[in-house]
C-alpha cells in the first residue's frame, strides 16, 4: 500500500489566496449585483509594455520559422537573458555577479518554494512574521518545521521574527541562530523596507554564524528611497551566505507570463559542497526551462524602450500607493509601507480582528484585500491592501472605504 508525504496533513486549511478566491467566489455568486473591487492578492492590472509585446511577437515569428525554431530552452536559461539580468541588474549596481551565477525560472514563487530542497531537512528556519506563506508552506511539505499549535498559530520548529510597527516592521536578531534565513525586502506584506545598512548587518550575521540568506526581491522596481540596497550583493560578503530570488512579475507585469531568476554565487558553500553545483543539479533534474518567447519578452525588459516602459509602469501603481496610503491617513486609519513597495499594511479599525475587518470590508465596501493574520501571528489586526489596481479602481474603492 502506498503511503503519503504525511507533512501535507499538517498543512492547516488551504493557501491562503486560494481561501481568499473561494469567499470572494461565494460572496459574488450570492450578491450577483454587486461590483467588487480586488485590492487583495498583488495581481497586476496594466498591459505588458509594447516593447514586451514586439518581443514576444518576434519570438512568436521565429518559432513559426524551421530556420529560427527553438526546442528545449538550455535549463539554465539562455544566454542572452542571463547576460542582460548579470549586466543591468548586477554590474551596473556594481555586485560582483556573473551571468553563469543566473538561473532562470518560471518566477520567484516557484523558486522560493523549490530552493529548501536542496537543505538539510535538520536545518532550522527563519522567517519574519507576517510573512509571504510560501516559505513555511513549502518548509512544512518538507518536514522541517515541527508541529503546529493551532492556538499561537505557529510551528514548533520555526523562528519567528516579529515585524511589527513597535518595531518599525524591521526583524531583529533571532535568540537562537537559525540554519536559513529568509528576508523578503521590500516586504510582502507590509510594504516596509529596511536601509542598507541595516541589510549589512544581517549578511555579517549570516556569515558569522554560518546561515544562509534566501533573500526575496521580487518588489525590488519599487524602491525609491537612496539608501535601500537594490540587491544584498550591494553588501559586502553576501557572496558567501545569500541565494538572492528575482520575479518579473511585479517590475515588469509577468504575473500571467511567469519567469523569474535565482542568484547563487559560486562562493556559496556548506564546507566543500557548492550551493552553486546543486542548485544547478536540481534545476537542470527537474526544469525544462522557461519558454524561448517569455525569455524574449524578458530580455525586452532590459532594452532601453523597455526600461523607460517599465519605469512608468511602476510610477502608476505607485501613484495607486500614495493614493491609497494618503487617503487612509486621511480617513483616520494607521497607515504603514506603499513608500518602497506596492503593498500598504493598514491597522484594522475598531480592533477588528483581520478576518473581521475583511468580511466587513467585502460586504459593506464591497473591496477586496488580505487579512494580515493569513500571513503569521504577527498579522493580526492588520490588513493588506495592493496598489496593482488600475488608478480608476483604486480611487472608487477608496471612497467606498471613506463612506463606511
Ligand atoms: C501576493 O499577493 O502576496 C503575491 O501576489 C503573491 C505572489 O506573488 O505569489
């Protein structure tokens, strides 16, 4: 008789977006007439950029053609995308990263979810807390994270660093050292970010007790503050204690094209063994490569029509973001992050627990967002709301939350 991975029975309910999808789903089939306004999962609105279209339909072309069809990518992406990723996104910032260091994927989502394999399942994780749920989720499918107490909502072998605004939403130093450490900056959820500096410490910790950074900078595009790193090879030693995940998702609008890349320099070692070598290993076992079209469409992103494109696209969703983090403010809510990142993380109203505060939300403004509790413990009596609606929608939903 065949038995099951037994650590997805510990997974308590559903991904937290498919929980979403489905009471946002019952709630418009039994209000039919309502229009609803989804600020909830970081989906984006607006159009891929014409010079991502023209690429694509290149790309279309030439797989039309017996002369310029392509099979099989290289399963470590091709070339010309990793070249275009190692010299705009890494030497132009002055990080020592070569092409070769550059895996490509179908996005940061599967990466980050994928990269806990290639660790010891004794190995000890960190996480901020709220947190993207990816990270523990896949940590848990893995076996690594203990047992789960339904009460704090936590995991009995995962460390938790707290972000919250007593802290200005910035971790601190966990009391035991953990094997592996994630940071997503800017973050997902709350919007927050933290100085570069700041990030420096956190790559001295890591190589002085010998963790591991998976860092998520999949909001990267959304800085605009001078002294927050773009990259954690903009610090120093990170080559030696950090794997660094990137998505074309939210910079360039790939949500529905899915491509990605993962960063793991060759000085990444566990006494001997490469981090390089294996992540290689595994990527090459079990990924075919992403689509000669969408890797076109992503080499696109780095051509001189496309980043000026891109740079307006990102300007109006974070146009959404002082809209909505000012109008808050104004209706008296507390209002953190949408400075350095797409996402504002509002204080519930009235002590509403999250989930309150999003039945409240759906039925009386008829708007979408994400409880901040679905991301940690930490999240309680916080709600999320994303700046990837279109500016139109945006503002209704703002005056429906006004009117409340
Ligand atoms: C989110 O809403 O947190 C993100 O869109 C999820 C993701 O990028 O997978």
């Amino acid at each position: 008789m065949f038995k099951v991975n037994d650590n997805y029975q510990k997974l308590p309910g559903s991904y937290l977006f498919s929980t979403i999808a489905k009471k946002v789903s019952a709630f418009q089939a039994a209000n039919p007439e309502k229009t609803l306004i989804r600020l909830g999962i970081g989906d984006v609105t607006q159009p891929l950029a014409p010079a991502i279209i023209d690429a694509m339909h290149n790309a279309v072309t030439e797989m039309g053609n017996a002369e310029t069809f392509h099979g099989y990518a290289p399963d470590l992406g091709y070339e010309f995308l990793r070249t275009a990723i190692a010299d705009n996104d890494y030497k132009a910032r002055g990080c020592d990263i070569s092409a070769d260091e550059i895996f490509v994927s179908d996005g940061a989502k599967s990466d980050s979810g994928n990269i806990q394999e290639i660790f010891s399942v004794d190995n000890r994780i960190a996480v901020c807390d709220p947190v993207y749920p990816v990270y523990v989720d896949s940590n848990v499918m893995a076996g690594r994270t203990g047992t789960y107490d339904p009460k704090t909502e936590m995991w009995s072998n995962v460390i938790y660093m707290p972000c919250t605004k007593e802290n200005n939403f910035v971790p601190e130093f966990p009391k035991e050292n953990p094997d592996i450490i994630y940071l997503c900056l800017p973050n997902n959820p709350t919007g927050t970010t933290i100085t570069k500096d700041q990030l420096q410490e956190w790559v001295n910790y890591a190589n002085k007790i010998g963790a591991v950074i998976i860092y998520d900078g999949a909001y990267e595009a959304y800085i605009s503050e001078d002294n927050v790193a773009h990259s954690i090879y903009e610090c120093e030693g990170a080559r030696t204690c950090a794997i660094e995940l990137k998505s074309f998702s939210k910079n360039a609008g790939f949500t529905g094209v899915r491509l990605g890349y993962a960063v793991v320099p060759k000085d990444l070692k566990c006494g001997d063994v490469s981090l390089h070598q294996m992540w290689a290993r595994r990527h090459g076992t079990k990924f075919n490569g992403a689509p000669y079209i969408v890797q076109r469409a992503g080499e696109a992103v780095y051509s001189e029509a496309g980043k000026a494109q891109l740079k307006e696209q990102v300007a109006y969703y974070m146009k959404n973001a002082a809209a909505i983090k000012g109008g808050l403010q104004d209706a008296g809510f507390e209002v953190f992050g949408g400075v350095n990142a797409p996402y504002i993380w509002l204080k519930t109203p009235d002590q509403m627990t999250s989930w309150e505060f999003f039945d409240y939300l759906l039925e009386k403004a008829n708007v979408v967002g994400t409880p901040g509790s679905g991301f940690g413990p930490s999240g309680e009596g916080y709600f999320r709301l994303t700046a990837f609606g279109t500016y139109e929608n945006t503002l209704a939903a703002l005056e429906r939350i006004k009117a409340l």
